[in-house]
C-alpha cells in the first residue's frame, strides 16, 4: 500500500475513534484538503464550525482560525494541525497598541480583520473577512473606521467606500511580496488570462487585476466566468480547488512559490500526529471568547 494510502487510512480510523471532524482553509496542501471534510476560506469555515456535532475538530490552518472555531463551537475539543500554525500578520498588534490607536481615534468604531488573535477580537467592535470587508464597513453606523491590522485589504476597502478608513499599518509577507512588475509579466505570458488576487495584495497590484477577491470568491468567480484562463493572485494552495473544480480551465500562478510558510506547516504526518497524541488543544479564556464571539456574530449577522 503507497504511504499516501497508509496515511489516509490511519486518518479515517483516528476520524471514527475520536468523533472527529477535519476542516481545512484552501491554501493548505493538497492532499491535505483531499482528506479533509470541509474546504474554505476563514468567512466559510467559521459559518462551518458554528454547528458543527463532532466532539474534536481538527482544525487545518493557522492558529487565529483554531481560535474562531473554538469561540464557535465551545462544546468542541479545537486541535490545531501543526502547534507553531500561526499567521505573522494577526501577530502585527497587541492589545497595548490597538488601546494606543482606539485613544488616538476615539470617534472611530474598530473593524477588525478575523486575522487577528481573539483578544483583539474581543476589544473590537466587529470582525469582517477579505470576502466582506466592505460589505460589513458600510453596514455599520460610524462614519469612521479604524481597520485593523491589514493595510492593504483596508486600502481596497477604502476605494469601495465614503466612509474615513483609518489604515493600521500591518500586512502579510506573502501577499504583499507580489509585486507590480510580476503581475505584469505574468500578463504578458498569458494575455488572454483573467487576473484574480487578493485584497492582501499591494494597491498597485489590485489595480492591475480584473477583481480582487477571497479564496471563496475566486472559486465562484471561475466557476462562472465564460473564461478559460485565469492568473490567480494568493497563496499556490488555491489552485488545487480551483483545478478540481474546473477542469475545463486553465489556472496560472503569478509567481513560483506564492506560499504561506505557515499554512505549509501541517502535512497528513502533523495531522496524525495531533490526532494520536490529543495535542494542539486551542482554548480561549473565557471572557475573551465571549467579547470575541460578540465580534464575530455581529458580522455573521450581516454577511
Ligand atoms: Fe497570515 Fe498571510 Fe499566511 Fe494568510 S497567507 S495566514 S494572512 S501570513
């Protein structure tokens, strides 16, 4: 039996034994989110886990997305798939600097990216995610906004919005390593390619691209679109939906090796791992979970 089968196999055993569940986010690898039960991008695994009936969810991604899941579902065990999982842009504030900037901008109401631990959650007026940013800025009634902590996203917010967008100046290494000049080398490689990025990337960047869209968006976009070749703009894991999902249609990354050195951390190896040995358990005390949660629901309930 290949190891690949073997692994497989030892997962589906440890899944019965513990009552488990195993949700991925879409840039993990590939074989990961094969074996996983549900796929998506943190807006959908966080709709995903609020009614989850399983006694442990393995949680394939970074930490701040365990966090979210065991906020969500506090009757579930939340192990993480790989302990050191986390994501350097959620680590760019601390409570210490968002009471600097909420004294700075007393007026402005804090919208805070789910990229972010929970107890910045829980000092936050509401979370959104790069798929409902300027959805959730707009429902809400201040007309001053303190985004945190991710500049770009909170830049391409502020081109679909009156409202003032004060930016906090955090950002992911690997959305904002893309540069302009790639983009548009990789456009003169594929001319006839619809350009799909992130909002994490650089404003410069979003400006060449035909949409900036999450990871759940792009899927629908290119299971839509009449396209049939797209230069896709975020982390490489991506692209085995985008494949599977549409095999009549080409996908090109815009850059080799546009990965997450995080969300390549768990391998079907970690996963087992965690599952044999019970580790990984993510909690959040208890008040930071509730104000966190408040967060969250807030915008679930619009979005
Ligand atoms: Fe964090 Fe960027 Fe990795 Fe997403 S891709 S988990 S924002 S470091």
């Amino acid at each position: 039996m290949s190891h690949l089968k073997q692994a497989k196999e030892k997962i589906a055993g440890l899944k019965k034994e513990l009552n488990a569940i195993i949700v991925a986010h879409n840039y993990q690898r590939p074989e990961v989110q094969d074996i996983a039960d549900f796929v998506g991008d943190s807006l959908e695994l966080a709709r995903k886990c609020v009614g989850v009936r399983a006694e442990v969810i393995i949680f394939c991604g970074v930490r701040f997305m365990a966090e979210m899941a065991a906020i969500l579902n506090p009757a579930s065990i939340v192990l993480l798939s790989h302990p050191d999982a986390g994501c350097p842009l959620a680590d760019m504030i601390d409570i210490d600097t968002l009471r600097q900037w909420r004294q700075r901008y007393p007026e402005a109401a804090v919208v805070a990216y789910v990229n972010t631990a929970a107890a910045i959650k829980a000092e936050s007026d509401i979370c959104c995610t790069s798929a409902n940013g300027t959805e959730v800025v707009n429902a809400i009634p201040s007309e001053e906004i303190l985004f945190i902590p991710d500049q770009n996203l909170g830049h391409y917010v502020s081109t679909k919005t009156d409202k003032k967008i004060i930016l906090y100046p955090g950002f992911c290494h690997t959305h904002a390593s893309i540069t302009a000049k790639e983009v548009k080398l990789a456009k003169q490689r594929y001319p006839q390619a619809k350009v799909l990025v992130h909002p994490e990337c650089r404003p410069e960047v979003i400006a060449l691209a035909d949409a900036a869209l999450s990871t759940s968006q792009m899927l629908r976009y290119a299971a839509q679109s009449n396209d049939k070749a797209f230069l896709i703009g975020t982390e490489e894991g991506v692209l085995h939906p985008l494949r599977k999902q549409n095999p009549d249609k080409e996908f090109h990354i815009i850059r080799d090796r546009f990965i997450c050195p995080d969300m390549k951390k768990t391998t079907l190896a970690t996963i087992i791992d965690t599952m044999q040995t019970g580790s990984n358990v993510v909690t959040v005390p208890e008040e930071t979970g509730i104000r966190a949660k408040q967060a969250i629901d807030k915008m679930l309930a619009i979005v």
